[in-house]
C-alpha cells in the first residue's frame, strides 16, 4: 500500500503558478476559482485551504511578485547613494525582473481594477515611487514627487511593451532612461544650451 504524502505548500505554490498562468493568458477578470484549481490540478476545496476567497488569492499573487520585484530592486542599488545612477540602476532590475518573470502583464496592468487589492496595490507602488523620488531629488528635480510618478508609469508601459515582445527593447530603455539623464534634469547641461 503507497503511503500518501502531504504537500500542503506544493499545492498552494501549484495554485499560485496556475493563477500567474491563467492571468496572462485571460486576464484576472475572466479567472475564476475553479479555473485556478482545474490548471493547478486540485480540487477546488484545496483552494479555500490555502486561500479564503478569491480576493485573498488575487493579493497574494500581486505580494508575491512585489515582494521579488523589490527584492531585485533593492540587491541592485544596495551601497548605492541615491541619484541618477542609482534610478538607472534600479530601472534596468525592475525591467529585467519584469521580462523574467514572464507572467506579470496582468499583475502589471489588470491587478488596479480588482477593488479588493486596489489598496495594496497602490501601497506597494508608492514604496517604489518613493525611491525615484528620492533619486529625482538628490539629482535636483524640481517636482520630485510628481515626476517620480510619471516615471513610473513610464517603466510600467516599458515593461508591458518588453512582455508582448517576449525580450529585451534596448532603444525604448534608452529612451526612457534620457528622460532622467543628467542632460535632461532641469537646470543641467540640456536647459543651459
């Protein structure tokens, strides 16, 4: 007689990648429960064990991808002061993390419909833009606050862009790194021309 085995985080981790699956393909508005667990082969009452309810899975998978996104941000810029080189720095671990990762244009774009996570969402968003900011205002940005939002916004259309074509697009993250270049902060080289 095959002794069972339990593998009650195998299965939760099962779920989790059947949802970044199914999210990518279909959206997170079209993903139901019973789509999770089907993907994941499990029944659906493995799901409410891991998961109270679907809003709680939504958080989890959106925490999950924060968690390592910031991650790789943080062991990119770790020593460095903040600046210029250190927003390069962390532009180009956040893309790369994003391409890497594969399954996150839903989370990227879908995730500030679902109401449930909305405020986690924008939470975790502002930890990063928080960062720029402060790199915007070491390097002399007049409206660091401001335009540590927009900027964000532009990585995340960056990154979505670099989704849909499966790689790396070098000029577009050239030309959204020009927008914070030293040439182009305001009162540098570019405004004294």
């Amino acid at each position: 007689m095959k002794k069972r085995v339990r593998d009650p985080e195998g299965k939760r981790l099962s779920l989790l990648q059947a949802g970044l699956h199914l999210a990518d393909q279909f959206g997170l508005a079209n993903m139901s429960v019973n789509d999770v667990a089907a993907e994941a082969g499990v029944g659906k009452g493995s799901f409410y064990v891991h998961f109270p309810d679907r809003a709680a899975f939504m958080l989890e998978l959106h925490r999950g991808f924060h968690d390592e996104l910031t991650g790789r941000v943080r062991e990119a810029t770790s020593g460095m002061s903040p600046g210029l080189d250190r927003l390069a720095a962390a532009t180009t671990a956040y893309l790369d993390t994003c391409l890497r990762e594969g399954n996150v244009r839903a989370l990227l774009l879908d995730m500030r419909s679902e109401m449930q996570v909305a405020e986690e969402v924008a939470a975790r968003a502002a930890q990063i833009t928080r960062l720029v900011e402060q790199d915007l205002r070491a390097a002399g940005w007049p409206d660091p606050g401001p335009a540590a939002r927009l900027y964000m916004s532009m990585c995340t259309d960056t990154a979505v862009a670099e989704l849909r074509r499966g790689r790396r697009d070098n000029t577009l993250r050239r030309s959204l790194l020009r927008f914070v270049s030293r040439d182009s902060v305001p009162g540098g080289r570019a405004a004294r021309r």
